[in-house]
C-alpha cells in the first residue's frame, strides 16, 4: 500500500445566501464524503490514494456580502466546537454523578447492607452507561443521559475535522485549473418544493430576502461564468423533480417532470432550472439532476445518502429517484 498522503478530492456547492440552513446543508454535504471515506477505508484499505473519497468541501460564494456570512458562521461553528471541548466532558460527569448517587441510593434501599449485590451495583455500575435488568425507570434514564453525553463527547473529533476542510471562495477566485468540466459537479444548496421555480434558506420563508428566484440565478451563473467550470449541477432542495406533491413518481414508468392539471401546467424545479439557464445559455452544454422526494438523509453505517420520499420513514437510494434533465432537453 502507498504511503503517499491521501489527497484532498473536494465536493463545490453554491451559496446564493449566507443566511438560514444553506450553511448547516455545506456541512451536511460534507459528512457524507466523511463518512463514505471512513466506510471505503476500512472495507477497501488496499485501494490506491488517487482513487480514495476524501472528505473537503468548497462552498462558492455569490457574492462578497454572502462569503463574509459564511466565514462568520464558521468561525462561530469552530469557536462552538471549542467551547464544547471544555462543556461536553464537564456534562459527562455531572450525569455521571447524578447517577451514582441515585443507583449508591436505590442499592442501600433494595439490597441488605450485606448482600453481595449490594456492593456490585454500588460500586459497578454506579458510573456506568451499561444497562442492568435490575435498574428502575429512572435509573434506565439517567444511564441513556450518560450514553448520549458520551457519544457527544465522542463526535467532536468529526465535527473537528470537517469544519477544517471546509473553506469559502467567490466563483473568481476559484483556480481555473482546479476544476474540470466534464469531472465535478455542483451542488446548489437551499429548500424548495414542487412546482416552485426558486430556491429558499428555510422551509417556511417569509421574507423576499429568502427566497431566490432561478431566473436571477441563472443570470447570475451567466455573469460569474458558474457554467465555464461546472456543467454537472445537483439540487439539493427537497422535491426538485416532482411538479406536483405526490408519491406515484417514485416509480420510474410513471414519471412524468411536466404535467398538465385544471390549474394549469406544472413544471418540476429542475424544468424551471433548465429553462431559465438554457434561456440565458443556450449554446452551454449542461445537466440538472434533481430528486423526487422531500429531503435527503444518511443512512448507516456506510453513509449512503439516501431520500425520502412522502415521510421521514419511507427512504430509498438517492440514485433510484434522480432525474437528469439537459440542455437538449426541450420543455413547453
């Protein structure tokens, strides 16, 4: 096995506004890689360095105001991290404590002063997240405490590390040479819903600040020259391949990202997308996946993303409910 350091493959996401969850989803995009990485290191240790994922993570800017929001909520992020360094360790113990004395208390109530049990469940599992058949309710629940303190403990070490691998350019600033149009991809980052030609930071937007239309961006990808480096871009705005709010497009052969209802015609995101960029680049080659379902998740333990599709419970692969549509594409 090459003992040359692993480099750095780096996933680009656009930023249109710095405000609500366009931060949070940067990052969430970015544990994934992580932890695809982990589950391909271990179930593939021989594979070569240049074929290995990496967990980076470069998030484009659209303009200086939403570059300087994004560093600020990082630094807050990290200076999080770091304050949590010293508050999640300090909470470890205080359950802890909290449930040594309640488990020391119900074992001198329960047991005789010289039953053998008393002195184990006293002394064994006083400070222990283990579960034992004898605990009562509250003992149960203060063992769960432990175990979640714990494992916050735990995933500082992720969150850590993907912060540091996380960095924010303009689209001018992004080395030429760094990207390849035909190899990366860009995820456009924000929510959405079926039939909504715009992208928001929240789910529930009220103000016009949140919201950004796909015929302002598709300008805006024009005048920055977005489609000079990335021709392969990903929503990941919930229901970007649905026109309608339903569960029947999850069956391929009955797709359909164009439909015609008494309200008239209704276009799934990714159709507004493609219009609205072809409309401004028409001679650009392109392609928009977009995604049935509302909102994507990670599974365990390999970290495949997978999508939702009418509840939080009902999840497929993401690849399984993807729709491509192209600049060749041609929609009434």
């Amino acid at each position: 096995m090459s003992s040359e350091p692993r480099r750095k493959k780096t996933s680009y996401a656009y930023a249109w506004s710095g405000q609500g969850d366009i931060y949070d989803q940067a990052y969430a995009l970015n544990r994934g890689r992580y932890r695809r990485a982990q589950e391909q290191a271990r179930t593939d240790p021989d594979l070569p360095v240049e074929q290995r994922k990496q967990s980076a993570m470069t998030v484009i800017a659209s303009s200086p105001e939403v570059l300087e929001e994004l560093r600020q909520k990082h630094e807050e992020k990290r200076q999080e991290i770091a304050q949590s360094r010293i508050d999640y360790p300090r909470d470890v113990e205080e359950s802890k404590d909290e449930l040594a004395r309640t488990v020391r208390a119900e074992a001198d109530r329960n047991y005789g002063w010289y039953n053998p049990l008393r002195y184990l469940y006293r002394h064994w599992g006083a400070r222990s997240s283990t579960a034992y058949a004898s605990d009562s309710p509250e003992v149960a629940h203060l063992r769960t405490k432990v175990r979640a303190d714990e494992s916050m403990v735990a995933g500082l070490g992720e969150e850590e590390h993907l912060h540091a691998n996380m960095r924010f350019i303009r689209m001018g600033d992004l080395d030429p040479h760094e990207t390849g149009r035909t190899t990366r991809k860009l995820h456009l980052l924000g929510h959405g819903g079926p039939d909504f030609p715009a992208f928001t930071t929240v789910q529930n937007p009220t103000k016009m600040h949140q919201y950004k239309l796909f015929d302002d961006l598709a300008k805006e990808f024009k005048q920055q020259g977005v489609l000079d480096r990335f021709t392969d871009l990903r929503m990941e705005s919930c229901w970007s391949a649905n026109p309608v709010r339903t569960d029947i497009y999850s069956k391929p052969d009955t797709y359909q990202p164009v439909i015609a209802t008494d309200a008239g015609v209704k276009r799934a995101p990714g159709v507004h997308l493609q219009r609205q960029l072809k409309a401004v680049h028409p001679d650009q080659p392109f392609q928009i996946k977009a995604y049935e379902g509302r909102g994507s998740q990670l599974s365990n333990p390999i970290g495949q993303k997978q999508r939702n599709l009418t509840n939080p419970m009902e999840t497929v692969r993401q690849s399984t409910v993807a729709h491509t549509f192209t600049h060749l594409d041609k929609f009434d």
